[in-house]
C-alpha cells in the first residue's frame, strides 16, 4: 500500500538530512547499503548514526569520503567572521569544464569530471528498482538543467568534480532507494525554508538563495520562504528533491501523522538544522464523501441522453437523472446530475462531452448519509414490505 509522506522544511533542505529522515522513518539500512554497494564507483563509505540536535535524539547519514578536503565549513562559507560550530557541510557544485575547487588538488583530467550521461550509466548499473533508477536520474537531471542555467552553458558542458559527484550520487540515489522502500507515491511539502546573505563556491560570493536554487524553484513551482537566517539552508540537490518528488503543497484539512522521521544536517545556524519527515493519513475525507457531476444541455435528443445515462451507469455512477429546465429564451432543457466517486470523476466527464452536447460541467463534493442496508432472502409466506402482499411461492 503506497503512502503519503509530509516534509517539513522548516530548516531547509539538503541531500544527507532527507536520507537521514527517511533512515528515521523505516526505510531498511541494509537495502540501503546492498544497494549502495551495487553502484560502480569507490572512495567512499556511508556511516548511519544517531546524534543530538536540540535535545532530540535524531538519525544522521554521513558519506565519508576517501577526500574530504572539498567538504567546506562554515569559515568558508561565510568569510572568517563566521565561526565554525564543530560541524561540517558536504557541498557540491555542478561546474564546467576547467573549473577546479581552490582547495582541490587538481588530479588527472580525464578523471576529474563527470558529466549527467557518465552519472546516469552509473546509476543505471545499480542493483536496484527500476523506479528508484528513474528517480534518482531525474534528481540529477533537474540539478544539471538548473546549474546549466545558472551557468549559461548547455546542459552537456555542465559537470560534477569527481569526488563531488560521489557524494552527490550516493545521496541521491540513498534518497530514491530509501522512497521506493518505504513505497511513497505522494509527497507533501507546503513550503521550504531559507536563509539569505552569500556563500562562497568555486565560482566565487554568489547569493543566498544560489542561483541553482533559483532556478529549480521557479521551474518547479516550490514555495520558497525567506528567514532572516544567514546562511543558506536548501541546497541544490535539496531542491532538485523536492522538485522531484512533490506531488502537492497544501496539507489536509485533518490528518493524522503514522511515524515521525528528523534527519540531522551539518551545518548550524540560529535555529537546529533538522529535516523532519512524517507519514500521514488524510482524515478530512470521510467514507461518505461523493461528488456530484452537474451539467446543462440542451439541443440533444432523448434518445442520446436514454444511451449516455446507460454509459454513465456502467462507467461506475452511482446515480444518474435528468431534470427538465428552461434556459435562454424560455428553451426547454435538461439539468444532467451524476452521483459519483471522486476516483471515477475523469472517466463520467469523458463520456459526457463525448457524447452529449455540452461545453462544461461543475464539480461539487458533497457528504452522503444513509440507512444501513441489509439485502436478505424472503422465504415463502413472508409478506413484500413494499407492497404489502405476499410473495409468490412459485
């Protein structure tokens, strides 16, 4: 049974902290690390533990690298005024060609890059489903289109330095992993926070949110809201899961919430970096619920509506009925009405414009209420309530 996942974004986003909330929601660590051992790439290795942030005991995925000396801390980020609070932030960067990070020791060229088709034959190698496949490369893909943007260059040119691009693969692909083993189809995030200010980066002080950022946002519709943090608290791979994943942005009216998930982040600020995880179920929806399907029509013979209440019918409606109406210029009429599921509105709309004369329909949910029914077996002698006879024995 699939299910719904709410992320709440109050610290932002990134990479390792949604991997850790999903690790804190159930997702299996063993699928996990099968999984990440399957991909054909070295140099690194994943470390799952449990740490403190504000008091709470909260999950923490950490891909350590053979160098780690990209990993960049908060003096970097943010110039020397800026202390370093004994925490550390892996951020990577899409580049182009030539472009080296200043604390990188520069190694082979043939070597050093690896571009969206290199990162995508690596996945594809990968010992898992072929969901988790599709989604871990559109992460990818939506982080290569926004740094290609950002860049000014085709989205072929753009590349990921080597041992970047090894944090970024396992965490991306931890995130797609840990989604499918959770089987989550529906994905809530009303909103995301972030900081503002600047960062440095390979390219040099670029604002907060980053132009990556930017750019995954605008293209995908997240609700950025801006805090008075000064830091940068969504990431570009971040974003890119978010874009990815996001099936709605508005919470039910009444939920309620199955298993809670926090994962830790790296970096500190004025408020606890935590990514908090939640599995729900809608409870605004009652059983009762139906929609009513309503439609004018008019100019259509009886013949065409007799056939189209009978398509309805077998289309799944509960109920259907005409009632006589007059409209524009005293024009007899009829009003369509159809009782139906919300899961069957589509297929009864289809059917109504394709067969009658309309041009439109309204929606309108509404709550049922009923008596309870029984159907029984009458025997014979028994009366008919309904007529008040007794039944045929035959």
């Amino acid at each position: 049974m699939s299910q719904t996942l709410y992320l709440e974004c109050y610290s932002g986003i990134s990479g390792d902290m949604t991997v850790a909330a999903l690790l804190d929601l159930g997702a299996d660590q063993q699928l996990l690390k099968k999984a990440l051992k399957s991909l054909p790439i070295t140099g690194f290795e994943t470390v799952i533990s449990r740490v403190k942030k504000a008091g709470l005991d909260v999950c923490d995925f950490y891909v350590k690298l053979d160098q780690d000396n990209h990993d960049h801390d908060m003096a970097y980020l943010h110039g020397d005024d800026h202390h370093h609070q004994g925490e550390k932030h892996t951020h990577h960067h899409l580049t182009e060609p030539g472009h080296h990070h200043p604390h990188q020791e520069k190694k082979n060229h043939s070597h050093d890059h690896r571009g969206l088709p290199e990162i995508v034959e690596i996945i594809n190698q990968a010992q898992i489903t072929d969901h988790a496949k599709a989604l871990a490369i559109r992460i990818f893909s939506i982080i290569a289109d926004a740094e290609a943007k950002a860049h000014g260059v085709d989205r072929e040119r753009v590349h990921f330095h080597e041992v970047g691009a090894v944090d970024s693969i396992v965490d991306i692909v931890a995130v797609a992993v840990c989604l499918d083993n959770l089987n989550i189809r529906e994905v809530i995030v009303p909103d995301v926070y972030e900081g503002r200010g600047f960062v440095r980066c390979q390219h040099g002080v670029i604002p907060v949110p980053v132009p990556a950022v930017t750019h995954i946002a605008a293209s995908h519709q997240l609700n950025l809201h801006i805090t008075d943090t000064n830091g940068e608290l969504i990431t570009p791979t971040g974003a890119a899961i978010v874009a990815a994943i996001k099936t709605c942005d508005q919470l039910p009216r009444q939920f309620a919430i199955e298993k809670t998930g926090i994962g830790a982040g790296k970096r500190t600020y004025d408020r606890p970096s935590l990514l908090r995880a939640m599995l729900i179920t809608d409870k605004s929806k009652k059983n009762g619920d139906i929609y009513k399907l309503e439609t004018n029509i008019d100019d259509c013979g009886g013949e065409i509506l007799g056939f189209v209440m009978e398509r309805l019918f077998e289309a799944g409606a509960r109920d259907v009925h005409y009632i006589p109406v007059y409209m524009k210029k005293n024009r007899p009429a009829y009003l369509l009405n159809v009782i139906c599921s919300e899961a069957d509105i589509e297929t009864l709309e289809q059917i109504i414009f394709e067969e009658t004369t309309t041009i439109g329909n309204r929606r309108i949910q509404m709550e049922s209420i009923g008596l309870k029914r029984t159907i029984k077996r009458m025997l014979p002698g028994c009366y008919s309530v309904r007529k008040n006879r007794p039944l045929d024995r035959r």
